[in-house]
C-alpha cells in the first residue's frame, strides 16, 4: 500500500498550465474504460471511484507539462491518482481545494490503494489520447467551415465550380477530394454571381481556389487515419504489466508508449496548418485589388484614408507563420529517462498540445477567411452567393455588420469564432443545404 501511494506522490511533478475540465475529464473517463478492460490486475472498484468523481463533478487539477509520452503519460496521471486518495487538488465549483477537502465536499470517501493499483491509474496514454481526441474532434469540425468559407470566397472572387466536377475526383479517387466536391456542389448550388460572369474571360483560378478538393480533401483524409488510431487507443489495454487472467500470465511489455498517438497528433497538426494556409491565401485574393475580381483594396470604403481589411491578413500570415513553427513533429524527438532504462520515449503529448494549438490559430484564421469573404459578396450585390454560402453570409450578418468605416476588427472575429464553436454556424448552412460531409 505504501508503495503505491509513493508512485502517486513521486510521480505528481507537472508544471505550467492546468488542463481545462473537458479534457480532465476525458482523462478520466479514458482511464477507467482502461482499467475496465480487465488487463490491470485491479479491483472493480477503482474504476468506479474515477467514475464517481466523475458524476459528482470533481475534477483533479492537472498541469500541462512533464510527460514524455512513455511509460505513459506518468505525470499528468499521478495528479489525478493523488485526487482519488484524497490528496492533491481538485476544482469543485470553480473552487481550487485540497484533494481531501474536495472529497469530503463531494461525499466521497478517498480509495485505498490495494497491490498494483497505485501502478495502475498512471502508466498509459490517457492524457495525450484525450488531448488528440478532443483535438481531433474540433479539427473535423473545421475541415466543413473550411468547405463554407471557401465557398463564400469563391463567389467573392467571382471564382468557378469547374473544379468541383465529379468527373475530376474520379479520375483521381481519393475519398476527402469527393467529399470535398459533393460539398461545393451543394454550397454554391443556384449562385446568381456565378451566372452573371459564367462567360468571363477568365480561364483559371488561383490554386487557393482551384485546388480547394486537393487541398482540404487531403487534410479530411489524413484526420481519418488519425480517427482509426485514437478510436483504436480509447479501448485498448495501455497498462504495464499485462495481466491475463484466464492464462495466468502476467507480462511486462510497452503498451503504454505513446508512439501510434504521436504520429497521429502531429499529422493532425501538419494537416490542418496547411488548412489555415490556404485559407490566408483565399484572404489575400480578396484584399488585393490585382487578383480580386474587381473588389475595391483591402475591401475598404475609402481606400487609402481606411486600412479596411489590411490588418486582418497580416494577423492571418502571423498564426500561420506560427503554425510552421508548431507542425514540427514532436515524434522525432526521444530523450532517455530513468536511469536510460527508458530510453526510447515518444512525446505524444507534446504532439497532442502542439496540435491543440494549430487548431487554435486555424479556427481565428478561417473566422478571419468569414468575415473578410462575407464583405467580399457585400461589392456582388444584388446578386447573392450560392445556397450554403449565402446562408452563413446572413448568419453572419445577424452578428457583425459590414465595414463602413475602420474599426476594431478583433471584436468581429471573436464572434465568428463563437458561431464557429458553438456550432450555429454550420447548423445555418446544413440547415438550408442539408449535411455537409
């Protein structure tokens, strides 16, 4: 017993900031479907206990840094193993208390730690595989705002579906390029920009436009290898050792190194930059008077006395200039640990932040790529925008107003992003052209 509450007090040496509460708890949930499995050689009732916390809202506090993705996620585990015994810190409420206080409050008991257990609850990859999934979830989520703001942009720039032809995906036939096709095609449907210049002298887009199923299908494709992998990770056994009941075998192996979610979070990471990429691209078009189909410079009212959008795609270059930055992969990277038995880690985590992080600046980026192409179709009016694009335009325009004059533009993507994550946004467009894929 005392060994295993030593592993908790030993191993709990995280530093910098807290985990949110959505990704505490998907650690622990995580955790206990573990445990759940049957391979750890512990009693039922430490599952249970994380499953209590769980349901009385008891939330471990859980600092960011110190795990190198083998042998698990040891660190960021131990602060929530340290919770369960009643020491540590938990957030109950809003309210920072000590882990026995948060207990008592809650009416839970604190667990008793029986042989193996301590080992238990904090060698796996719990941590970084509910960073990634969280992750992953909000990165597929972009890819169809990615899709809607294309759109908009398309016919901002009086731009062409011809590459969304059906006929170009099945002479190559990757599956984001047809998804990504059958999306457009339902966005731009009945555009009365595009039959208004459907005779233009015009024979190509830029590549930000014309390889819009290229681009965003692959960053579609390389989620869903990732999906495989962290929806393999939830349920499997990344205890250390094994054990195997029916055989009586008990194995020491390495299903707690992080390898397969490192690989995955920093294609996730990779992918979706070259999301954001592209879309600061499709900004510039619009604010260039030389590329923008006549659109007025920087979408200003008065060019020259007022920036307009200028600013806006200079604040889009920064994150994705920090977005290269980030996508390096952590899963090149392998530091010896303890006493160099551990000598081969994976840093999955790492991954999993870093990727956390691009999605961050590519949510701003595409909310900037909104408002910027929403202006844009403001200069083709009478004629309105495809379907879907103009149901996101109005969305839009229910929360921000068109520029007539400089202003603080922050304030306008704050409340794109908002329609971003709150999910109205592409519920406005699904609602008006059905599912997008």
């Amino acid at each position: 017993e005392q060994l295993q509450l030593n592993l908790r007090r030993s191993h709990a040496v995280g530093v910098g900031p807290r985990f949110d509460t959505a990704e505490v708890r998907a650690m622990m949930v995580l955790r206990a479907n573990c445990l759940a499995t049957g391979y750890s050689g512990v009693r039922p009732q430490v599952a249970q206990k994380l499953v209590q916390l769980l349901n009385r809202r008891v939330h471990p506090v859980v600092p960011q840094k110190g795990s190198v993705g083998a042998s698990g996620d040891l660190v960021p585990l131990a602060h929530i193993g340290l919770v369960l015994v009643g020491e540590g810190c938990a957030e109950d409420k809003g309210e920072i208390l000590p882990g026995s206080d948060a207990l008592a409050r809650a009416g839970i008991k604190p667990l008793v730690l029986g042989p193996k257990e301590g080992l238990a609850l904090i060698n796996g990859t719990q941590a970084s595989t509910a960073v990634g999934i969280l992750t992953l979830l909000r990165a597929e989520r972009l890819c169809k705002i990615a899709d809607i703001a294309g759109a908009m942009t398309l016919d901002a720039l009086e731009g062409t579906p011809a590459p969304f032809d059906p006929d170009i995906w099945r002479a190559r036939p990757h599956r984001g390029h047809g998804d990504v096709s059958r999306n457009f095609l339902k966005l731009v449907q009945k555009s009365d920009i595009r039959k208004a210049h459907e005779h233009c002298k015009k024979i190509q887009d830029a590549y930000s436009l014309r390889c819009i199923p290229q681009v965003h299908g692959a960053v579609r494709d390389a989620l869903i290898f990732a999906r495989t992998v962290l929806e393999t990770e939830v349920n499997s056994a990344t205890d250390n050792p094994l054990v195997f009941a029916d055989s009586g075998k008990v194995v020491s192996a390495g299903n707690f190194h992080g390898q397969p979610i490192a690989y995955a979070m920093d294609f996730v990471g990779t992918a979706i930059s070259g999301l954001g990429s592209i879309s600061e691209r499709r900004i510039e078009k619009m604010i260039n008077p030389a590329m923008s189909s006549d659109l007025p410079p920087f979408l200003a009212r008065d060019a020259g006395l007022e920036s307009g959008f200028m600013i806006v795609q200079v604040a889009a270059a920064a994150l994705v200039s920090e977005n290269k930055v980030l996508a390096h992969p952590a899963s090149v990277d392998s530091i010896p640990t303890s006493a160099d038995k551990e000598d081969h880690v994976s840093m999955s985590l790492t991954a999993a932040l870093k990727a956390k992080s691009i999605v961050d600046n590519v949510e701003n980026i595409l909310a900037m790529e909104l408002l910027v192409a929403a202006e844009g179709l403001e200069y083709r009016k009478p004629l309105k925008p495809g379907r879907g694009a103009y149901a996101a335009y109005r969305l839009i325009r229910d929360h921000v107003p068109p520029l007539a004059g400089d202003r603080e533009l922050w304030r306008d993507v704050e409340r794109i992003k908002a329609l971003i994550e709150d999910g109205s946004l592409l519920a406005a467009v699904e609602g008006e052209v059905g599912p997008l894929r």
